[in-house]
C-alpha cells in the first residue's frame, strides 16, 4: 500500500489538491484527506503534480531500421528508458524488417518488460502483406494472445507489399470477426507512407464495405500535406489517427486543426529509423528515434495548453482507442500507472505490479 498526500491532481481532468490511497496495484481512493491508523508508505505531494502514466502506442521495442544494411539495425529498447520518459504502457511492433526480426521475438520482448515493470503489448504483422505471426495465423494470434491487440500493415510507401483493395478488404473483415471473438479492440495499425493515394484505399473499402472505421488507424498522419488532409477528412468521418512526434512541440500546429482531438493519439516511433532518401531511391540519412521524443512532446504540449487539454493525448484517448479499461485516468478502482512531475521534471514513476 502507498499514501500519497497534498498533490495536485490532473486525470486529465483538473481533480485539485486531494490525497490517494493505492492499494493491490489499484487506486483505492481519492480524497481531500486520508487518514489512516497504521503506518504505509507515505508519499509527500506537495508542491507536484500526479497525472496517469503516459501510453505509447507505436514502439519498436525489438529495434527497428535495417534500411541501409544489418550496420543500421536498432538495438532493442531498454525498460529504464521506458520508465524515464514517464511511460507505464507501451505497445510494441515490427516495422520495415519483417525478415530478421519476428513476432516471437517481439512477444518474448514484451513479456520481458512486463516482468520488468512496464505493460506491454504488441501488435502481430509488420510492413508486408500477408502478415507475419506469432501463431499459425493472424486470427489465431489476436484470438488466443492476450497481449495481442492487432495487426500492423504499411499502405502508401515504396516499402509496403502494396496491397489491392480486395486484400485490404479481407484482412480487415478477418481482424474485425477475430476481434469479436477474443473480446477485444482489436485494429489495422496502418503505417502510412508518402505515396500519393494515402489513405484511398481505407476510404474506398469505408464506401463499400460494412466494416468499422474505428478498426483503421492509421499512424505517421503529418507525413506529408496532403495525407494530413485525408487525416482531417478520416477523424471528420468518425476516425482516429496517430501522429508521430518529433519531442519538439510541433504536434500542436496539427491539433489545432482538428475539430474533435478525442480521435487523436500521439506516439514516438522509438528505436525506429527515419531515413531520407536520394533521387536514385538509395538511402541519404538514417538515424534512431529515442522514446523520450514522447515525454518531451507531452512537456511542450503541457506548457502551451496545459494538463488537462495536453494529457488525453498520450493517455486517456489511447486507452480508449485500444480498449484498454483500467488505464489512462487517475480514478478510482483504475490501475495505479501513475507519474509525479514537479514541473517538467519526473520525480517518480508507479506501475501497477
């Protein structure tokens, strides 16, 4: 059991000053005063501020990159890097390289660092169509693996199998029916390229087919002008969109142009590559994405907008769009994925065991 006491409390929404009572990994209570006749572990809240731990939904916690030989492969990520950016729940996923790295790998990896402290969950499939998986099919992966929330696919990029519209079309009604069936939230994580069709093929298939929009999301949504647009239009139909973030502020100028920001979430990319690339198609630059680009990002967002209006963006929505019904929130009988800040500074991260 922990007590903390005198803390200002943002879940995202602006809860004042109150004390909290953690009990059996669970936020028991939230109260002006709480006292109680044996001692525990006590906390001194005064003068911070506790807010939900962030979750970052588009990790590369095997590593990623490849693009430019096996010399610029990313190394797996650690769990203390996880916990210094203020992160409680990370979803990990393949990018480019479905070919030396596996889904068994990134299942063995996400229950590492579960063990370690941080939830995590993954995502089955890579860039490349059909999907990899960690069973004999990407069904059986959603239907019988907890920690497997969906599949992930590349649309628009000169990396992806590029799909047709029929394909495209099949593989969502096969998550759609595994989802019903497991129970769960389960979507298309939609890494989007800079081709010029964007997301066309989503929109032709939403035109035509009695499939949810909830189950597309597509991610890396300010590539490029014109698939911002598409991004806009696709949260105006009920979407919800991941944006990429560089740790430098500059989401804002995207959110700004979203009418319902309830259908955004903001994610890292971490231990992915960003590369350039020369008129010939061969690799210019190529470096690694750090996951403290998440905490910074929320830092900037946090300064211009403040805790309330900056936090659903890295906790409550995500856990909304991934189903997830215990985090996200500083509420009580909610999992205590908890982050005291004092000012922009970490002070202590507590993860539910």
């Amino acid at each position: 059991m922990k007590l903390i006491k005198n803390i200002q409390i943002y879940a995202p929404k602006n809860l004042g000053v109150k004390d909290v009572l953690i009990s059996d990994s669970k936020i028991e209570k939230i109260d002006d005063h709480i006292e109680l006749t044996y001692p525990i572990e006590t906390i001194d809240g005064t003068g911070c501020v506790l807010t939900p731990g962030l979750i970052d939904r588009h990790v590369h916690i095997t590593g990623g990159g490849g693009e430019a030989g096996f010399v610029s492969r990313a190394r797996p990520i650690d769990v203390q890097e996880i916990l210094d950016a203020g992160i409680t729940t990370v979803i990990g996923l393949l990018g480019t390289d479905g070919y030396t790295r596996s889904t068994k790998e990134l299942f063995a990896k996400a229950k590492e660092l579960t063990q370690k402290g941080v939830h995590t969950f993954i995502l089955t499939g890579s860039y490349a169509y059909p999907s990899n998986t960690l069973t004999s099919s990407m069904e059986d992966d959603i239907v019988f693996i907890d920690s497997i929330l969906g599949v992930k696919l590349a649309l628009s990029d000169h990396r992806s199998s590029h799909v047709t519209e029929e394909e495209l079309t099949r593989l969502a009604s096969r998550i759609r029916t595994a989802s019903l069936i497991a129970g769960k939230q389960a979507n298309l994580t939609i890494h989007m390229g800079d081709e010029k069709q964007a997301l066309e093929l989503v929109f032709n298939i939403l035109e035509k087919a009695d499939i949810p929009i909830s189950l597309f999301q597509p991610t890396h949504c300010t590539r490029n002008p014109h698939l911002f647009e598409q991004a806009i239009k696709f949260t105006e139909m009920g979407g919800t969109i991941d944006i990429t973030c560089d740790g430098n502020g500059k989401t804002l100028n995207y959110i700004r142009k979203i009418k319902n920001t309830e259908k955004v979430t903001i994610s890292s990319d971490a231990q992915g590559s960003w590369s350039t690339y020369n008129e010939d198609g061969s690799v210019k630059e190529i470096g690694i994405t750090p996951i403290s680009n998440l905490r910074n990002e929320f830092i900037h967002l946090k300064n211009e907008l403040g805790y309330e209006n900056a936090l659903p963006f890295f906790t409550k929505n995500v856990a909304n769009v991934l189903g997830f019904q215990h985090t996200g929130q500083v509420k009580e009988g909610f999992d205590c994925d908890l982050v005291i800040w004092k000012e922009d500074q970490i002070q202590k991260v507590i993860v539910k065991k």
